[in-house]
C-alpha cells in the first residue's frame, strides 16, 4: 500500500480480524469487515463529488458510526478530516468551516450554511457510492487533521495534526496502557474532541477491539452500556466521573468488567480519585492536550494508588518538562510552565503563522499549563497559568481550592476565578453547584475550608449555582464567570 496513513486502517484490520466487532451504535454491530466495506463506499461517493488530496471534509454532529467511517473514507482519499463541535453557534461553525477552507460537510444536525459538497444523515445512506479500493501515497507527515481548539476567548485555532502525530500518539498509550484485542471501550465523550478520538477509539482500532459509541453522555446510559456490553475501558473529564459516582445507582453499579478509568482535560480531585479506587478500579490520570495529539504524561495503573492525583509521567516517545519564566528548569516543588517536545506535537496552526510562532520555543511546544514536578520526577498539574491569580502577593491556583471545595459531601462540582479586590488585589470566587436535593448556603463553603487551606486561598464570595458554563470538551468556561457581577462576601 502506498497509503502509509490511518485511511489504511479499515483495510488492514480487515485483513486481520474480519468478523471482530469494530463498533456498536444503538444495538447494531459493525465488523471491522462492514466497516472497511462502507468506509470504502464513502470514501468513492466523496471522490466522485470532487474531493481530492488535501482537501477538507467537515463532520458536524454527536456521536454516530458516520463520524468514523467520514474520518476513515476521508483519510483514504488524502484529504483532512475536520471534526467540528456541533453544540456551537451557527456563527462559530461558518467561521470553522471558512476557516478550514472545508470542501464537503458532512452532519446530522440541520445547517444552512451552503458547502460544495453536503450531506445529511438522511440521505447519507444513499450517497454510498458502489465499493471501490483507494491506495492514496499518503505519508506519516501529511496532514491527518484539524482540531479546533476549545476558543475560550476569542477565535478557536486550528491545531494541524499529522497522521504520524496521531500514530506516535497511538505509541504512546499502548506503552502506558495495556489494550486488547478483546477491549471494549466505551466512547462517551464527544468524538470531536481530541481525547475520546484519538486515546480510545484510535487505540482500540489498531488493538482490533470493540468501540460503543454513546450519542452524548448520560449517566444512566453509562451504567447500563457497562453492564449490558462488559466495557472493559473508558475515558471521561471528571465532570462525567462525579455524576457517575454521585448517582443513586454507584453502590450496588455492576462495574467488574472494567479494567481502567481514563481521565485528563483538567486536574482532577483527589476526593474523586479514591471514590473509584475504593471500588476497586484503575483510575488512571493523563496530562495532554489537542496540539500533543494529546498524550504528554501518564500515570500507568500500576502506580495509580500509590500517586493519587498525579499526572504520571511524560510518556515513552516525548520530552516534557517543567520550566520558570525565563525557561530555565524549574526545581522539584516548585511550579512552572509545561513544555512539550516529541513526535506527536503538532506542526502548528492551519492558517496561523503568527499563532504557532508564539507556541514554540527552541522546539519545544509552550502549554500555557502550570505543574510541579516531584523528585521522583511525576508531574500534578497546578493551573493553567491564565487562571492563575495572585492575592495579596501569594499566588493561588484554582484547581488546588476547587479541589478542597468538592470534598464538601453536598457539593457536586466547583469553579473558582480570581476576581478584582481594593486591598488583596485579586481575591477567590468561587461557583458551586449543589448535590440535588442537598442543601447548601455560601457560608458553608469558607467553613468547610478554613483548616483545610491558607486564608488567602479560600474565596471571598461563593456563588451557589445550577451549572457552570463548558466548552464542547467538557472543560469550565471561566471567563463568563469572571464577567459576572459580584454577589455579597461569604466571609
């Protein structure tokens, strides 16, 4: 095959282990057979629409089997695959699409935006064209995709990803997690983001395992997919793993099918962490993000109970390290940027010359995140360094009294953003939601925490609230709330 990129895959998997379940959908079984067999089928009908090598091809809609045979059948043709976030403003998607340069959309959701080459789901069906066989000269350094990233403020850029970064980052997570042939992964988080995409259903599909793909998350739907298909793997932000352990249904779930827990996008409380484990389940923390393809560091499970809340280390095929302002190294303990250097860092940003300029230096990819390193070399991701505040001359990272704010038994998420303060400079604010049906005032939250942390740490005003502004990725929108107009002080 001349095509050395992933559009080989659904062939060669084939190859291998036809009659292997590949997906499930909604009860429907997909064989890696009927997988490589429509793939094909789409990839024939796109190029006889005018797609060509390199050209964009968007998908825009939840989790569906349409998603991967569309990132499959474009791979096969050479050309990009630009998944996109379907809960955006129509706005948003037209600047994604124009931005990208997109030539075929491909969604499940109406637009009206107009596309060269568009297809519904309706009609998706039909615009299968007669097999046909592609062998496309498609190199590890061509570009594979374009994810946008969250766009928190501003325009989302687009981080450009090879199909050797997303190969290397395959590398990577079959060092640090031990996949099977007989995996069933469970894709609950939105195929459009770079974790659930490219840590679990790429992975299980080199493995030959089996992928249940979850139209959105849910709760229940989570727990009943576990027990009816014997998930053995997944991934979730830790929003979806506190719901999970917060529903009426965790004591008595039947979760014995499960091997390891993946989770990263954000730290994550150490409160939550032990939940599971005092269940008995790997629950296993990574560091990464959208232009690492994401894998940075991981924490194996074999030293998951030993290193709770910690990040792992960086994983066997990339450099990570840890630096002060002026980019020399920072010492154990003591926080600083996280750089990034390896063969599943993106080459930059489609159309952003200035933009990937300012993201590397000397090579090394600038994350913009916070962490320590310990001694023993793990990395415990502090903050990103814009969310960082400084109150009275002290530096406080949010995800450290976000953290101590959710071991509070009634709280069920919480955010915290430093806000502007005659005296202080900036003090915390904190916005939490409640456990349903538990009841919970803003001086609750001080009190909890006082003991617990420094002072100057535990937020001035707390904002009881029903949810918290996200991204498509699951992440807290934080700059909204810092725009809000502020409530009386809690202490």
């Amino acid at each position: 095959m001349r095509n050395a990129g992933l559009g080989s895959w659904p062939a060669r998997r084939a190859a291998m282990s036809p009659g292997s379940t590949a997906l499930i959908f909604e009860e429907r079984r997909t064989t890696y057979a009927q997988l490589h067999e429509r793939t094909s089928r789409l990839a024939a009908a796109l190029r006889a629409a005018g797609v060509r090598p390199g050209d964009r091809v968007a998908y825009l809609g939840p989790n569906h089997p349409s998603l991967v045979e569309t990132m499959f059948a474009t791979w096969a043709l050479g050309a990009v695959f630009v998944p996109m976030n379907f809960r955006l403003t129509e706005p948003e998607i037209e600047y994604q699409l124009r931005h990208s340069g997109a030539v075929a959309l491909i969604h499940a959701l109406p637009v009206s935006l107009e596309v060269p080459i568009k297809v519904g789901l309706p009609g998706y069906e039909d615009f299968l064209s007669d097999l046909a066989r592609f062998d496309e000269p498609v190199t590890l350094d061509d570009v594979a995709c374009i994810l946008y990233t969250s766009g928190t403020t501003g325009h989302p850029k687009g981080a450009v990803l090879t199909h050797g970064n997303l190969v290397w980052n395959c590398y990577n997570l079959l060092v640090c997690v031990d996949v099977a042939g007989d995996e069933v992964t469970l894709l609950s988080a939105p195929l459009f983001h770079v974790a659930a995409l490219n840590q679990c259903l790429l992975p299980t599909f080199l493995k030959g395992g089996t992928s249940v793909i979850m139209p959105g998350w849910d709760v229940d739907g989570c727990f009943d997919a576990i027990a009816r298909y014997g998930v053995t793997w997944m991934f979730g932000v830790s929003t979806m793993f506190a719901g999970l352990s917060r529903s009426p249904r965790w004591p008595t779930a039947d979760l014995s099918s499960v091997r390891c827990l993946m989770t990263g996008g954000a730290a994550v409380p150490e409160a939550l962490i032990r939940a599971y484990q005092d269940r008995g389940l790997a629950f296993c923390q990574g560091y990464g993000m959208t232009e690492t393809a994401p894998g940075a560091t991981f924490l194996e499970a074999r030293e998951s109970r030993d290193h709770v809340g910690s990040a792992g280390l960086p994983v066997f095929f990339t450099d990570v390290r840890c630096v002060r302002p002026d980019l020399t190294p920072a010492p154990p303990g003591e926080p600083g940027e996280v750089l990034v250097r390896g063969p599943n860092v993106t080459p930059g940003y489609w159309n952003g010359p200035a933009a990937t300029a300012a993201a590397f230096t000397d090579g090394w990819f600038r994350s913009g995140d916070l962490a320590v390193v310990g001694e023993d070399g793990h990395f415990r991701i502090v903050d990103r360094t814009k969310d960082m505040y400084i109150s009275g001359g002290e530096n406080v990272y949010p995800a450290e009294v976000e953290a101590a704010i959710f071991e509070h038994p009634a709280v069920a998420e919480a955010a915290v953003v430093g806000v502007p303060d005659e005296r202080w400079g900036e003090v915390g604010r904190a916005f939490v939601v409640p456990v349903p049906g538990a009841g919970l005032n803003p001086g609750d939250i001080p009190a909890h925490l006082a003991g617990r942390l420094a002072r100057y740490k535990i937020p001035v005003y707390v904002d009881i609230v029903t949810d918290l502004p996200r991204t498509g990725s699951g992440k807290v929108r934080k700059g909204p709330l810092r725009d809000l107009p502020l409530s009386q002080p809690a202490r």
